[in-house]
C-alpha cells in the first residue's frame, strides 16, 4: 500500500493557489452526477444481487437499448475515411449543420437553414453555451421546477441570476404560466422548457406549448427549449417541437443523437435558432454563440461527419422497437408503483424515461428525508435511484426506468421491500409527528450579446483572426489556396494518423460497450491502461504513457480526460478564477489562455518570450509582474507559436522561479515529444518535486487527430500539495458540470498508446524536420521577413516583419490580407498571439504546398518592396 502523503500547513502557506469559486462547488454539488455519485458510494459491495440503476438517463448499458447499426456504420465510415481528424469550424462542419437544419424543418411551418445551426459536444454543451451567452450584469433567467439541474449551474457559474417556476402535478406537469408572469421582471432574458420532460416523464400539448410562447412574446422573452428527448412520445399526446410556435417568440432549440439514438457517450448535440422572424440574428444571439463556440471544445469531427448518415438513414423500425420498449417499461414502472403505499406517482408518464414520484414519509419509520431513503434503499437493496432534492423537488424521487424489464420490475420490487420493512406500524402517529404590455414585444435579451466578456474574448481567438484573413481571399483566383495559418496538417496526405488509432476506435465503436456516459473524470482503463467494462468508464493508460517520461508514477487519481486540450485549458482558467487572482501567460502565446481568462474575469499578465534567446522565458520579467495574488504561470513546450524546445537547465529554472514566488506550473504539453532538433522534449512533471505542475495534453498533435477531441489534464505533484489546497477537487467540480469526451474515443485510448508503433513516430518526426528544414532556409531570401530562431518543435515558426522594406503595408494583419487576396496563402497574423508586425507560420503541410506558399510570399514581398530599400 502507497503510504499517504501530507503537507504541513506552513509549506502549503507558500503557495498561492488553492480551491476557488465557491459557486463551483455549489454546481458541483447540485449536478445529477454528484447526486447518484454519492447514491452508489451507499451501496453494498457484498450484496450478491445485480445494481438495479433506476437513477439516470443511460439506457446503453442493455442489450435492449443499443445504438441504431446505421449510426454505427457511419461513424466507422467517417473515422476510417481519413478525411474528417481535422478541427472543425465554430459552428460545425456544414455537411452537419445542413442535415440537422433538414432534420428539424421537416415538423415545422418553416424552413431551418444551416446559418441557423450550431453544432456542440452534446447538449449539455448546448445549455453551457446558452447560459454563459445570456449572462450579463443584472439579467436572470427562469427554470422549470423541478428540473434538471446543469441549468442552475451553468447559470451559476456564469454569474446569471436563475428564478424557478413550478411544474403543476395535478395538472401533468404543465407550466405554471400565472406564475412565470409573476417572476419575469424587465431583466428577464428566457424561459426554459423541457419537452417531453426531464424529470417529469410528461408531454405537453400543442395548446400549452402555444400559451407558452404566447406568454414569452408577452413579456418579451425568449424560449430555450430543450428537446434532448424528442420523439420520445409514447402516450396519448404527440410530440410537438416548440419552433412550431418561433413565428409567435423567438425558440433556441437544444438537440442532440444522445436519446433518440441511444449514444449520449458520443457527445454530438446542436442548438438551431428556430426564429423565422429573425430575431435572434438581429440581436447577435447567433453571432454571440459562435463567438463562445470558438473559445470552447468541439464535437469530434468525424461524428459530425457521420450526422447526415445516420439522420438519414435510421430506419424507422429502429425507433419504433426503442418507443415499443420504454412504453412498456413505462407500464412496468406506473403500475408498480401504485403497489407501494409511500410511493405516489400523480402523472402516468407519456415521454421521455423518467417519472417523478411523491415520497410519503408519514408510512416511513426511521427515513428522515428523501436523500435518507435513496441512500438507504440503495444500500440494503442496491437499488439506485435520483433523490428529488437535486431536482428542486423534495422528499420526491425520479425513477428512470429506460432499464431492461426484468431488472426494472426486480428493482421495483426491491423498493417495494425496503418500504415494508421500513413502514410506520401507526402512519396516523407519523403523519401527526411529523403580466402587462400588449401589441409589438420588446425583446429583453439584446444587452446579453453586446455586454460581458464574451464581446471581447470571441473575437480574438485564432479561429476568428483566420476567418478575416481567409475572407480576403479571391475566390475567383485559380490557384489553390495554401493554409499555413492553423496547426491542422490533417488535410495533407502525408499527416494521417496511424492506422492502429482508427482501427481501436472502430473496435470500441463496434463493442456497443461505449455508447453511454462516461465518469465525470473519464473512462478508467484510459486512465489506468487496462480495458475495463464500461460501466465505470474507461481512464489511464494515460497515467502509464505521462509516467514513462516521470521519476515518479502517475496513478489514474491524477488524471482528468477532457474534450482536447482546450477543454483543459477553460478547466483550469476557471478552477483559478477568484476576485483578484492573475495568471502569469506567455507573450507570444495561443490566445485561448486570454479568451478564457477574460470570460472567467481572472486577471491575464504577460512575460517575455526571447526571440534571441530561443525563445526561452524571461525569468527577471516573470518575478517582476508577480505579486501575492498571482497563483500560476502557463508554459508551452514545445512551444506554439514559436515552435522552441526548452532544455532540461531552462526547465529546471522555471520551476525553481515557481517555487520560489509560490505558483503552480500549468504545463501545456499538447506538442509533447514533436522534438526534432538536438534538444529532446522534457515534460515539465520532472520538477513535480520542486514545484507543483498541471500538465495539460491530447492525442490531437502526435497522432494528427485533433478533430477526435480527446485531452487530458494531469497532476504531476508527488509532494501532494494540489491536493491538500483542493485543486484536484476543484477540477473534478468543474468537470461534473462540463462535456465529456466521446465516450468511445476514450475507450480505444489504451489500444491507440499500446498498438501504435514507433516507426510511425518517427515517420511523422522526419517529416516535420524537413518541413521546418526547408521553411527557415526558404526565409532567409525573402526580403521583408525574418526567422530568428530556427523551429526545432511543435508545427510553426515565428517571423518578424520588417516593414521598412515593404511598401503600402502598415502591420501584420494588412500583410496577411494582402498576402491572402493576392498570393491565396493563409499566414496568422502575429497581433492575434500578442506580437504585433509577426506573422506565425505554420510547416505542417506537404513539401510541394510549403515550396509552393513560400515562393508566393517571396513574390508578395517583392512586389511590394519599397523601391529604395
């Protein structure tokens, strides 16, 4: 047994950081997962009987809910096409957009374009977004009573006020529309509805779904409509979409394959502005959740690639034999239930896979509330299920029961048991013992999208500075356009990923075994490097792979899988952010790290990076901008933009400086071991013991998928300083109410770190240092640019501009545009990476592109040489 480390309190007095944001530990702990979480830590192991999981919305785990084979194959199709490992665009690749906009307009008065879609990691990404868009000072937003929970987080989280309205039983769940008048106040931005309805199992009318919208044009507010479950109708009330109605309010649309499909684990959802009237448009809400998309994780891209496929071509029969199910489990639950005397379920369930259920304790000896019941039934009778208290709703249950039939009505009758051994012998004894403006609305949510940060970190991301450089160029040239702007080499032949990393996804895919969530914190074998069942997930053969590099192991309680390396970033930018706290970045660096500091309001300070010293950090600068509220400093090696490798004494020294001013390192290793000049890459998580590092990584760069969207964040800290001041914790709260990884993408990570062979490796290695070979020897005869320091890793370099030699140009972004309209060559802008009149090249491409693009800016800068340099 590993002998527990501790900390004494005056070595965790010197360092800076710790848990933050108390309303991330609130969202934590009102999530749907922590809930249950804390259910199964009730159970008991030596009960011989199987879980009965009556708690949540994965019906994947049984043979009788797996995913539909059309779907299947075209997943497989798209991963081992080769053509969809790229990062895709803000809003999702348009093949996507456009099926989903065709999937929708076919039930409603109106056609959805593709314009109207946005493509997310799931749609618990599409709540994210909404409310992290509509969060401005002073607004709030109103929410279902009960309801699910990742609203009030989010909201939370994002500084928007949340009120509730409820959710009548006697009258099958429908909104309390006297009441929503009651609480909107001219702050009011949006209503949430959910239909059919988590957790209520109810379908509303087309007449209530009317008074809604009705109601919401009245007070000038805008309908979120969450239809994660549509078509999950199974009663007497059709499902109906609430964009029927967009011609009366504007409706936002949250979607997603998760429920229909059975694969909430492969994390593709939308949000669509169902809005013929264009509302949303005119006031920038469209344009508002672009700029969030392009600072937050994407859904993998062969996924979204797969999308018009598997919307097309499901067959009918595969939905049908779903809704043939859950209506009769549906059966088994209701009529179940009438046979427990504490249990009363006033609605009979219509839609989605869940009841809620009224607890009476006055039958109930010794249960003090509903969290009391849910952990005591699951450990007498290991059966879990949802207390109503996460919901809003207390001394109420949810029940899912979207299980298979047999365990369901075992489960039910488990409960049944627990509640007679538990009943009050005299239930007598226990009961005692125990509106306004009328004609053209005017529309609140306006000062959401043109207040807050999101103003202002959107458009400085690369996404966004490539797209106005890429807008410059002449459509009607005839050369083909160059792209040395991004690192994405996946559109050249020569940078495909190994075949052994789309054969173990295709395998994980084919299993059925990782359609469902996933753990908060990843699958365990990805983890551990042991393929598991799935129910637990699958996470580190990560841990194994970090530790080959480390004087120390890793264990799988150190890592947190996320959606790429830029989920880990916003992960640890908003576990930092507190009043008054600043992070040290780097100066040139990838803009995300100042997109997500100023959405999360943490104060951003900048260090040199030095051209003429390799690009190494300048140390003096670093201790002279920190002070006592600064917690960490970011370092990137292989270095992005800069395209540097830190020697071990320049590592040694940075974290010796950390130490010293009491910070943690974050570690942005994401280029890891892309090394090819005479220095090898050495992970910061060596000086674990010297200073604490988080060290952020993914498989997109070393196996060219960065459209797979599988990250990770490690604690390389075997002194156990992070965990004594909760940031581990923190991370894990954080993550509890954010997006996973494709399930599926995480379960083939132990076969992808295994099978892949080093030849390929070193394949791609040669590659890349002939690339940059032929990208510092073809600078040196262009006049008008300079390369300081020759790239030696990752997939760029940094060129200074000297604009004395070039006419008509007055800094880096008129470069890169003229560049584009004339030459068609995509170069970024140095602006974007704080290094003004710089331009970052990228030499991730194939030979005869990279010769070809520098010979067109050779030609550029001659032509607008100035004559008498």
């Amino acid at each position: 047994m590993e002998e527990e480390i501790t900390v004494g309190e005056a070595e965790l007095d010197q360092w800076r950081f710790g848990a933050a944001n108390p309303a991330m530990e609130a969202a934590r702990s009102q999530s749907i997962r922590a809930i249950v979480h804390r259910m199964y830590r009730c159970l008991d192991g030596g009960d011989p009987r199987p879980v009965a999981p009556l708690a949540h919305g994965d019906p994947s785990a049984f043979a009788c809910f797996r995913a539909a084979p059309a779907a299947v194959h075209a997943i497989a199709a798209a991963a081992t096409s080769g053509k969809y490992n790229f990062y895709s665009v803000a809003t999702g690749i348009a093949e996507g957009c456009r099926a989903v906009a065709a999937h929708l307009s076919r039930e409603l008065p109106y056609e959805v374009s593709a314009a109207d879609v946005v493509l997310t990691a799931g749609c618990n990404h599409a709540v994210e977004i909404m409310m992290s868009v509509l969060a401005s000072p002073g607004a709030n937003v109103l929410l279902p009573r009960p309801g699910y929970p990742l609203y009030a987080s989010r909201a939370a989280l994002s500084g928007l006020e949340f009120r509730y309205f409820d959710l009548l039983p006697d009258r099958e769940w429908e909104v309390d529309l006297a009441a929503v008048e009651a609480l909107a106040d001219r702050n009011t931005v949006a209503i949430v509805i959910v239909n059919p309805n988590n957790p209520c199992g109810c379908v509303y009318s087309r007449q209530h779904l009317s008074q809604i919208a009705e109601t919401a044009r009245k007070l000038g507010i805008m309908v979120i409509n969450d239809e994660v479950y549509d078509h999950f109708a199974f009663g007497s009330k059709p499902f109906v979409p609430m964009g029927v109605f967009g011609g009366i309010a504007p409706v936002m649309t949250l979607g997603g394959i998760s429920k229909r499909w059975m694969v909430p684990g492969w994390r593709l959802g939308w949000i669509a502005a169902t809005d013929p009237n264009g509302i949303l448009r005119k006031k920038k809400i469209m344009e508002s959740i672009i700029d969030y998309r392009a600072i937050s994780v994407d859904p993998v891209t062969f996924v979204q690639a797969a999308l018009p496929e598997i919307l097309a071509n499901t067959d009918e029969a595969f939905f049908a034999n779903a809704l043939s199910v859950v209506r009769e489990a549906a059966e088994i639950c209701y009529e179940k239930l009438k046979e427990i005397e504490c249990i009363t379920c006033p609605h009979k369930p219509e839609g989605s896979m869940f009841v809620m259920a009224k607890l009476d304790l006055s039958f109930l000896d010794g249960i003090e509330d509903d969290i009391d019941f849910c952990s005591k039934l699951a450990k007498e009778e290991s059966v879990v299920i949802c207390p109503g208290s996460g919901l809003g709703m207390k001394n109420w249950l949810r029940i899912t029961f979207a299980v298979d039939p047999k365990l369901l009505e075992d489960g039910l009758e488990r409960t049944k048991s627990f509640c007679h051994r538990h009943r009050w012998l005299y239930p007598q004894i226990g009961e005692l013992l125990r509106g306004e403006a009328t004609g053209a609305p005017r529309w609140r949510f306006t000062r959401a999208c043109e207040d807050g940060p999101l103003a202002s970190a959107g458009p400085r991301s690369i996404r966004a500075v490539l797209n106005r450089v890429i807008a410059s160029v002449d459509a009607a040239g005839p050369r083909p356009v160059l792209p040395l702007g991004n690192g994405d080499p996946t559109a050249s032949a020569c940078f495909r990923t190994a075949i052994e990393a789309e054969d173990a996804v295709v395998d994980a895919l084919r299993s059925g075994a990782y359609n469902g969530y996933s753990l908060t914190v990843g699958i365990l074998a990805a983890r551990r490097g042991v393929f598991l069942i799935c129910i637990f997930g699958n996470l580190s053969a990560i841990a194994e792979y970090l530790s080959r590099d480390l004087p120390y192991e890793l264990s799988a309680d150190d890592i947190y899988l996320t959606s790429g390396c830029v989920q880990a970033i916003e992960v640890m930018i908003s576990v930092l952010a507190q009043p008054g706290s600043n992070i040290l970045l780097p100066r040139p660096g990838f803009p995300f790290y100042e997109s997500r500091t100023t959405f999360s309001n943490l104060e951003a300070r900048y260090f040199n990076l030095i051209p003429e010293r390799g690009w190494e950090v300048d140390l003096e600068g670093v201790q002279a901008i920190a002070d006592e509220n600064t917690v960490a400093i970011v370092v990137v090696n292989p270095s992005n933009p800069c395209g540097s490798v830190y020697s071990y004494d320049h590592l040694a020294k940075i974290a010796e400086t950390a130490r010293k001013l009491g910070l943690m390192i974050i570690a942005d290793e994401v280029y890891d071991h892309l090394a090819f000049g005479n220095k090898p890459f050495i992970p910061m998580g060596v000086f674990g013991e010297t200073v604490p590092v988080i060290t952020l990584g993914s498989i997109s760069k070393r196996w060219l998928v960065p459209g797979w969207r599988l990250g990770w964040i490690a604690t390389c800290d075997p002194n156990g300083i992070l965990k004594e001041a909760k940031v581990n914790q923190s991370i894990e709260n954080y993550s509890n109410i954010s997006t996973d990884p494709a399930t599926f993408v995480q379960g083939a990570i132990p076969q992808i770190i295994a099978n892949t062979k080093e030849d390929y490796f070193n394949k791609i290695l040669d590659l890349l240092r002939n690339t940059a070979d032929l990208c510092y020897d073809k600078i040196k005869y262009i006049r008008g640019i300079t390369c300081p320091h020759k790239p030696e890793g990752a997939m760029f370099a940094m060129v200074k501009l000297d604009l004395c030699y070039l006419d008509g140009l007055h800094d880096d972004i008129e470069f890169c545009c003229m560049l584009a309209k004339e030459e068609s060559v995509i170069v970024l802008p140095g602006s974007a990476l704080g290094m003004k009149n710089w331009i970052r090249i990228t030499f991730a491409i194939d030979i005869p592109s990279l010769e070809d693009a520098l010979e067109r800016i050779k030609s550029f800068c001659q032509r607008h040489r100035k004559l008498e340099a």
